[in-house]
C-alpha cells in the first residue's frame, strides 16, 4: 500500500508517483520469466482463497456505505462467495496460457545477409479505468501481468475497500515470484482528478483500456492522451440471405437474439431478404413471442405480420440489451450491408447463406470486428475464440479490433541478428 | 480537383466535404481487387513520366514563390527529372508487393464446432501531413492505395502547385483502374486549420501519419484526436561487449556512424565495455577522424584519448544528425542497458558480441522499435527489412513499432466461419 486515502492531498504527485513506479517496474516485469509470472498468479489464486473471508469483510464495508447504488450497481459490487472462487479460478487459467512475451516470428534472411524477423514484447504501463466491479481487479491484473505489462488499476471509488483486499493478495503473489510490488498498483484515492492525471500521462502510461458503460468510454476518449483500448455499442446484425438454410437460419436468428440479451454481442436488428422473408419469418416470430420478444419491423415486416410494431428510425440505431428486436425486409446482399454499414457500430454481424460468394462478399466487405458466416453472433468473445479471458473488445480498428486478449497487450518489435553486416 | 486554393474560404466545411468523400471511397477501395488497386498504381506511374514536363512546370511554379526557403528546403521542394522518374519507379514496385488485404490467418476450429481466424483489413481512411516534399505525395498515395485505405494529403504550402499536379496523375490512374476519384484527395488550400480539421475528425479519419521534422510530430501530437503513427527522435547506440569481435566491433560501429550522417538510424551515442575500451576505441578513433567525425567522451573516454572532448549530460540525449559522435565507457551490459534506457528514444539499438547469452539478453531486454546484434543500425529501413516502400517509422509502441509498410496501413478483425452453429 502506498498511502491511505485520507492522507492523498496532492493527486498529482501521488498519480505522478505511481506513474513512475510503474514505468519502473515495467521494466522488470517485461524481462521476467514465465515461470516467475506463473508463479505470482497461482500464488495470487491460493492467496485470494485463503484470504475470502477479509475479501468478504472489505467487500461488505464498501457494501455498507454503498447506500446510493441501485440492485444491479450493488450486485456488481458484491464479491460472493462464487465470485472469490471464480476470481482464484481466472488466475490459475492465465497462468496455463502460453506466454506472448518473446515469440519471433517471420525471421527470414535479407540479401545484405542480417536476419530481419519480429519479437512480441509488452506495451510497459498499461492503465485500466473501470467501475465498481472488484472482479475486475484481479482479471485485469492477471493479464497485464502475465503479458510483461504494468498496471494502474483505477476502480468505482464505491469499491475502494475491496480492491485494496484484492491488491494486498495480487502484493503476496507478486513478493512469492520475487516481481516488484509495482508492477500492480491499485489508484486508493476516490478523488477524480486521478482518471485525469491517468490519461493526459503519456510518459507513465502506454495505453489505457476503459472498462464500464458508455459514459465511462465517452468520457476516457474524450480526455485521453494516450492511446485507448475502447468498446464502445455492439448493434450486431444478423443477415438471413436469399440462399440461407431455413434450419440453420432459425437457429442462428433466435440463438443470437434469446441466448442472452444484455451482451454486446447480441443481435440487436435482424435483415432479411425479400425473398425469403415469407416462409423465415413466421415461424421465427412464432419462437420469439413465446421467449416474451417485443418485434420492431419496418412496413414490408409488418405487411406480413401486422402485429408488428412500426421500427422507428431510431430502432436501427438501438442498442437494446433487452428483448427487443428491430426487424427489416432488404432486396438485395448490397442492401443488407448498407444497412450493416449505416446503423451497425462495427461490433459483430453474420450472414446466414448457402451462397459461397455471398459469404465470401460479406466476410470481406463488411467492416465490423468479427464478421461471421452461419453462426451465432453471441460467439464474439474471447472464451469462445480461444484467446482465454479478455481485457476487453475493441471496436476500434487501430491495433486490436474485436475480443482483446493477452496478444492485444503486447506489440512487436524489429529484430535483427547479423555477422558483422554493414550497409553499403 | 475539388476547389482552386482561392475559392475555399470555409475551411471546416471544406474539409468536412473531403472527410466524408473520403469515407464513402474507402469502403470502393477496400473491396477493390489487387488488379484494379495495381492497375491504377502502374497507370499513374506512366502519367507521371508522360506529364514530366507538366509536373516539372508546376514545380518551378512553387520554386519561384518559394523565396524565402533555404537551400535545403528548396533541394527537398526540388522535383528533378530523377525524382520524377523515382516516383514512378516507387509506385511500380508497390504495384509488384503482395496484397495484404483479405490474406486470413490462424484458422482454427473450435471446440464449438466454429472456425476462427483473422482477416487482414484496410484501417479506412488515412490523413498525411507533411512538409514540402512533393514525391512524398506519390509515395503516400500508393501505399496507402495499394493497401486499400483511402488517403488525404496536406502537404506544405510551397509544394501546392506540384502537389496538385501529381494528383492530377494519380486521378487519371484511378480513372483508367474504375477507382474512386475520392480515394486520393489533396486538401487545397494553405489554410493551417485544414491540418487542425483533420486532426480533429475521428469520424472522417482513422489515423494520422504525420511526415517531417519535430516540431510537426509535436504539434500534430499534441492537437490530434485520432491515432498517430509517429517517429520522433533516433537516438541509436551501438554498445561494444566485453566479448565484441573486434573487426565486427569497428566494422559496425563506423559503418552506424559514418555512412550518412542525416538520418534517424545513424548512431549517436556509442557504448563500450571498460574491459575493451583501450583495445577498440583507438583505431576506431582514428577512422572517425579521418572522416571527420568530432569525438565527445566520458571521463574514462577522455583518460584513453585526451584529444576528446568532454561530454556534457546533453550528448547523451543528442540526436545530433552530423559528424559528432558521443562515446561512453560502461562497466556491464547492465549499465549500458541502463544508458540506452535512460537516454535513447526506442529508435534503433544494437550490440557488437560474440557471447549467446548477452546477445538474448539485449535483444529480448532493449525496448526499442529495432534492437539488432552484430548488424549496423543503419540497416532499420522498410527497403532493408524487405517490406518495400515504407509510410513511416514508429517510435510508438501501440498498433506498429518501426518502419510501417503496408501492413501497417492495416488492422486484422476476426472471422467466423460456422455450419449454423449457436452458442449454448
């Protein structure tokens, strides 16, 4: 620990003390072997197990005085029992991941006679910007830990308590693998100006992921002076060809809607082509009325089904988290991407078709982070993609797009191994 | 052309017309097939022989107004019969690179039944800013061209009329290929806030590549909104191990200083192990000074050879581009690790060895964008490492590291080839 949060008057010399902390650290965290990274997350996961029960009495503190929050912010905030376990669980999982740190690739001879090849390395201080979901402070150091990077982790002030408890257990594991304490440190003022000085640091920091909910992103974006790893909506579409497979179609166009409906990788608006529209329709309506989902269509939608609601042009854009689905009749493959293009906020769409050129057409044309053919939007996500736990999905496109793992938290360099060529 | 330079009083709006011509060309040229893309590359190169005459005309146009520049701003403002006929050539060789547009990697199937893999794809529309160069123009144009973005260039004022007149080639590239005219704009007018505008429209821009001197990195740095591929100082040592092979040692580290003196790989600092100093630095100093190269040393440097001069804490920060070489006694790999963590920019660094374990260390510990062993820092350069033509060398960590080809112009987002699968 480095201060208690009472006594942090002066912000900016307590982030810029942190901040070069980090940077210091960084250095040793990035040459650190892979076994020694190991090691601090297995340990940091027997030490939470050991410890839940002053994870639980932190956790309950901050509960305590979280009198403003609302049912869902309190049970965010809640470290149950389960959570402390799954906390342990996401730990020892990064720790059987393969390390990134040090792979070359591509090392191909040059005629001048040098090997030119890429290493991956670290990005050095990574900064994680989040709301009060304490869980975050242990998967988010795990992977910034076992990709060589720094952290600065930057929670909801409302769960100050617990991350100090999870920063004290990550502390035991770092000291058991012999890591600078450093190399995870969790930001103990509630004061604002802290996210301030984290993002306008460009000498502390290399990149700042924000973690939380559009306001959060928005705000980080706007202030930031160091690249960011953002997510911003996730208005995914699912297109049902002329040439789908009516099985597969009905299926996919449910799975995406029903599995889950408040991720971002749900199906939020459902195209459909004119030709098809008859015979896919009914029966998938059929399906989501009986799972309670509202339908929203446009009038061609609605001349088959007048119990359709009209689809505003706001539908489109929605976003809905919940059971509702905006629904359109297209005419054509372009049609469908040019709606995909307007509305859609590049997160993840899917085309079901039998038509090998119109799957090959939209997997190369549509411009968003995953793109699918015949499957179920739901699975963009890093569990699902094999990259094991993720720092989060990028809707950007500069750096890492889609689901972020440990690969996103590193970069490459240039490599150069040579006999004592000079240019000529 | 969009606009004669007179007539564009509205700047904003001016570029706001670009931005979303921009736009709307991108999506046409990242779906372009590699025949149109090298087509329209091979075209523009014939135009430009063709129009020599024309684009040697506009160029005196810009040198005649051009009187306040000296004379090596007006040698780089300069488009010579050879430049003209080397900006052909260049667009040529990149019409002969493969495509890294579209190429899918890692390909795996899942658990799930799912394929996952990555595709490589344009980042959308680049912005360059740079100085008066005018061959700059064509270079920018095709790379970003072949690597499918669209492109805006704001060149410097005094290259105005050239620049137009290179554009007009590429127009009549584009033509003959059925591209957008869209794809290649020059903003035309001088006005300082087009550069303002386009640093400030991440909705039109998805990454800047600023061209030129420091003080336009810092102030493009500074002012952007959106992601900057930038390189900002070459401060590159050689470090000379204890366990250097002494012909590579000499070799190396007169080749890192003395085969061009101006540019950003050239060493500026070297390093040398206390246990080697007096057996490699006096041969090596008379070569230097043979060639005219003025010598400033440590203490310890000084004691070997009195005729140095003393080396002020600025030299090791100096990015000096001349004749003038900083050298430095270090007592371990440790310290000179140390020096080049302290003092150098993460351009280019290289160590002289013949011990395996100290080579690894170096080039897995060094943070910088090349990090070389027994090879001449002169060698960091897209030509070199064979990625053809390069935008521009990144000194950042984030998206790309060192000499940015076309892969650099791209991203990768993920694909999911599926059988109608869904997520359980």
């Amino acid at each position: 620990m480095t201060a208690s949060q009472s006594s942090i008057k002066d912000v900016k010399a307590y982030m810029e003390g942190l901040g070069r902390a980090a940077r210091a650290a960084s250095v040793e965290i990035a040459r650190a072997s892979t076994a020694a990274k190991n090691l601090a997350l297995t340990e940091t996961a027997r030490v939470i197990e050991a410890e839940a029960a002053a994870l639980a009495a932190a956790n309950a503190r901050d509960l305590d005085a979280a009198t403003s929050l609302d049912a869902a912010a309190r049970d965010r905030l809640s470290l149950t029992p389960a959570r402390i376990a799954a906390m342990a669980q996401g730990l020892r999982e990064m720790a059987a991941l393969p390390d990134p740190v040090g792979a070359i690739t591509d090392l191909a001879r040059r005629p001048s006679g040098i090997q030119v090849g890429r290493m991956r390395v670290p990005l050095g201080v990574v900064g994680i910007i989040y709301e009060s979901r304490p869980n975050v402070t242990a998967d988010a150091a795990g992977l910034c830990l076992k990709s060589g990077n720094a952290v600065i982790l930057r929670g909801g002030s409302e769960a100050l308590h617990s991350n100090q408890a999870i920063a004290a257990c990550i502390a035991r594991g770092l000291a058991a693998a012999g890591l600078p304490a450093a190399a995870v440190q969790v930001v103990e003022t509630a004061d604002r100006a802290a996210v301030g000085a984290l993002l306008q640091s460009p000498e502390h920091v290399d990149v700042i992921v924000p973690r939380g909910g559009k306001s959060l992103i928005e705000r980080v974006t706007a202030e930031a002076r160091v690249p960011v790893i953002k997510h911003l909506d996730g208005v995914c579409h699912v297109y049902l060809d002329a040439e789908a497979d009516p099985a597969k179609a009905e299926k996919v166009a449910f799975n995406a809607k029903c599995q889950r409906y408040g991720t971002c990788n749900t199906m939020e608006t459902l195209l459909v082509h004119a030709a098809v529209a008859s015979s896919l329709l009914p029966p998938l309506f059929a399906r989501y009325r009986a799972a309670g989902v509202e339908l929203r269509g446009c009038a061609a939608t609605r001349a088959l089904d007048a119990a359709v609601t009209p689809a505003m042009e706001d539908d489109w854009y929605a976003e809905y988290l919940a059971p509702i689905l905006a629904v359109r009749v297209v005419s054509s493959l372009d049609e469908a991407m040019q709606h995909i293009r307007q509305y859609g906020s590049q997160h993840t769409d899917a085309i079901i078709t039998e038509n090998y050129s119109h799957a090959m057409r939209f997997l190369r044309e549509v411009d968003s982070s995953s793109v699918m053919v015949n499957a179920s939007t739901r699975f963009a996500d890093g569990f699902e993609y094999g990259l094991g736990a993720e720092i989060g999905i990028s809707t950007d496109k500069f750096h890492a797009r889609g689901p972020v793992g440990l690969e996103g938290l590193t970069s490459q360099k240039w490599i150069v191994l040579g006999d004592g060529e000079v240019r000529g």
